[in-house]
C-alpha cells in the first residue's frame, strides 16, 4: 500500500505554492496525498514566522498533527523552521526539521529516518543560494494557479524578520517559468498569480530579465486568460510595467502595493524607503492610468514609537489614497529585527483598537469600491459550481462574484462568464449572466 503524506500551510502565498511543489515532490515518490485531519505517515506542516501569531500557529499545526498520528513523521518546514529550529526541537514533537532549502531531497532523507530523531537539516543561506527547485505543480481541476518566480529579499525593513529566512535575491529562469505556466494551463488553470518575496525585482540577478519581459513571454500561452501579479514595492513600479498592463488582454488591473504607514516618521523608523505624499502621487498616477485599478496594501499598526498623532495621519493618508481592500497587522517584534529593540513599544491594548479601526476604514473602502461596479458587465472567471444554484468566481478586478445559474450554468468552471453585477451580499456580489450579443 502507497504511504500517505499530509500538509499544512502558514503565510503567505509563496508558502501555498512551496507546499504544492512539496506535495508533487512526495507525489513523484510514490505517496498518496491525504487530509491533514487524517491519519497519514509523514506529515509536513510549512511554517510561517512573519510574526508572533505565525510562530504560534506553526507549533499548534506540529502539535496537532504529532497527536493525530503519534508514530507518524513529523516535518517542520518553511520560514519559522528555518529561523528558530531551537525553539521547534525543544518542543520534542517533530522528528525533522528543514528549513528554506534543499528540500528536493525530502524524500531519499524520510527513507532513512526513524522517527523520534528529531534531525535538524536547517542551515544558513549562502549568499550566492540557488533557486530551489522543486517539481512543477500538478494542479489537477483549479482555475487559478499561484507561480513562484522569485525568492529572497534585501529591503531590510526594520520590522521585518523575512530576508534572514528567505536568503539572497533569486529568480527562476523565466524558460522555466513559462514551462511551468504551460503545465499550469494543461492541468485546467485558466489564471496565474505570479509571486515572489520580492517580486518586483524578478530577473534583477539575470541578463536582461525583468518582470515586464516575464509577462510578454507569458500572454503568449494558449488558452491562458489571465495573469495576476501578487505583492510589488512602490519602487518597483515603473512606467514599463505600467504600460505593459494597460495595453495587455491577460495582466488584471489589480495591484497590491504595501504602503505599511502613512506617516512619514513612521516610515523613516521602518526604514521604507518612501514618503507618504510620494505614495499618494504614485497612487493618483496608477489610477489615472489604469481604469478602475483594484489597489490593496498592507498596513502596520502599533510600529514603536507610533503615537495617536501618527496614527490619525495614517489613517487619513489610507483614506486620501483609496484601497479597494487593506490587510491589517498588529506590530510584532521580531527577535533580530532593529525595531524589536526601538522604543516607545505600544501595548497591545492600543494596537489592537488601532487595527480594529483601520480594519473598519478597510472595510468601508472595499464596500466603496465594489459598488462602483454595480450595474456594470464584467468576466468572471468561474472557479466553483454550486449546481441549480450559483457560480463562483472573480472579476479581472478581484471582485468576488456569485452568478445566478440556470441549467446551462453546469459547465461554466473554468470559463470567463459575462454577468452584471447586480447587488452588494457582504463581500460578495451578486449577478446575473448577460448573453453576447
Ligand atoms: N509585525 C507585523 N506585521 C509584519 N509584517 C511583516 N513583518 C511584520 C511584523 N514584524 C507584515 C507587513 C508585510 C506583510 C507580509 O506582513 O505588512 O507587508
């Protein structure tokens, strides 16, 4: 009988993705995916350490699958594994530990271990660290695919613990990555999200690579209809890429540009290389040249040293610029980070309100923005039929879009519909089909 692996996920994106790439890899050596809510014989959780709360769910996923199979093997992976394997091997529940690298050989490693070694295989990233290369995604009936291009990052926010578990800026051979697009597209998925950790500096260490060159390569995939790019610094936005996405059929209008603070002491003491008022000019210019641009960001709460003052103008600056959606985190410390040791820490009782009230403005600003869609016809790339009753998918704009069905509904899974978007259902939309002319 084939052995089974299970998989839990932490983080971000690019963690989705390496989980994937980590599950063909087990796939190609003859074990059955299954739950992780299942009994299986190895069990792979990919940690996230981007702040505390990540480190604290990555040991509860350890926990749990160590006592849901207590002779299973337990590997802990990813970001948290590579930055605390300490703090993982004190907790005497996983019997392997790895962290960002060299995991193609998982595999032939399992094959000579016994559990309750509690093996440690993380090491640092040299700096001329390669591009990991783990098996392309077999992504059996998805519409949407996540591809990751790029790894590493050399920002040095002054908060962030990232760059020391993601190693040196890399990319993967843009050949590569439209063989893997190609791969995506044969196994159903109709869109690509590109990620990275740093995505904007994709190519950035190769001859004449850039993230504009990349996407150029990639609209000419057959039956791909569209191309998403996840996180991008504001530096990163030049005039190449902005041309390139308001004269291409496939690339969304759909940006995601962390912005962190909107106050520039703030900034300064996160080390952003950026002012408000030089966000806010980006911003006015993205819109004017992108119709109707979906524009999210990332916003910090509660740095150090943020006082009532600083956050008041963030708030107004989220405002004056205008989200069609925010992700709202609490300041964490990180150990090793510059900012865990600034003063001026906030209490937890202060960051907590200030997220509750820049998760309102957030939600406020979603709602704005997806109305003024109301009553327009807009694609949907169909991704779930609930049949007789509704299909499920996103707007070019990343609107959620629920369309009423007929009969004829069946089949529209992977398939760009025309609906008018008739109504607001929280933070759905509601439509109907509209037939071509
Ligand atoms: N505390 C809170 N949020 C953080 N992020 C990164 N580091 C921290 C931290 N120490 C957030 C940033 C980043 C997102 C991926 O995580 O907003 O854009």
């Amino acid at each position: 009988m084939k052995k089974k692996a299970a998989f839990f996920t932490l983080g971000c994106k690019v963690n989705f993705c390496e989980t994937e790439a980590l599950q063909a890899l087990f796939e190609q050596a003859g074990y059955k995916i299954t739950d992780f809510d299942n009994q299986a014989d190895v069990y792979v959780i990919n940690t996230c350490t981007v702040t505390g709360s990540s480190d604290h769910k990555s040991r509860k996923a350890i926990r749990r699958a160590r006592k849901r199979s207590p002779g299973a093997i337990v590997i802990a992976t990813g970001c948290y594994a590579q930055g605390a394997p300490e703090k993982i091997k004190e907790m005497e529940q996983a019997d392997l530990i790895v962290g960002n690298r060299e995991r193609e050989k998982l595999p032939q490693i399992l094959t000579s271990l016994e559990p309750g070694t509690a093996l440690d295989l993380v090491s640092p990233h040299p700096a001329d660290s390669r591009f990991e290369m783990l098996p392309p995604v077999k992504r059996r009936n998805r519409t949407r695919g996540f591809l990751k291009i790029q790894e590493g990052c050399d920002q040095h926010c002054s908060y962030c613990v990232v760059p020391s578990v993601r190693g040196p800026l890399r990319s993967l051979h843009p050949e590569e990555a439209v063989l893997r697009a190609k791969n995506l597209v044969a196994s159903g998925c109709r869109e690509i999200v590109l990620t990275g950790i740093h995505l904007g500096f994709y190519g950035a260490e190769l001859e004449d690579v850039s993230l504009p060159s990349l996407l150029k390569d990639l609209e000419e995939i057959p039956n791909l209809f569209r191309l998403r790019l996840s996180s991008l610094e504001p530096s990163d936005i030049n005039a190449e890429l902005v041309d390139h996405i308001t004269g291409s059929w496939i690339v969304c209008p759909h940006l995601h540009i962390p912005l962190q603070s909107g106050d520039g002491e703030i900034l300064r003491l996160m080390n952003r290389p950026y002012e408000p008022v030089e966000y806010l000019y980006l911003a006015k210019w993205l819109k004017q040249e992108i119709p109707a641009l979906a524009l999210s960001t990332d916003i910090i709460v509660g740095f150090p040293g943020e006082t009532e003052k600083h956050h008041r103008r963030s708030m107004k600056l989220i405002k004056d610029i205008g989200f069609s959606r925010l992700h709202v985190f609490k300041y964490s410390p990180r150990p090793g980070t510059p900012a865990a040791d600034y003063s001026g820490q906030v209490p937890n009782k202060v960051k907590d309100r200030r997220s509750k009230e820049v998760i309102e403005l957030g939600e406020e600003m979603a709602s704005a923005y997806r109305r003024q869609f109301l009553g327009t016809v807009q694609p949907v790339l169909v991704e779930k039929v609930v049949p007789y009753s509704y299909g499920e998918g996103f707007t070019q704009h990343y609107l959620r879009v629920k369309i009423d069905m007929d009969i004829k509904g069946l089949h529209w899974r992977g398939k760009l519909i025309n609906a008018r978007l008739e109504k607001e259902d929280g933070s759905e939309i509601k439509a109907i089909r509209v037939k071509k002319k």
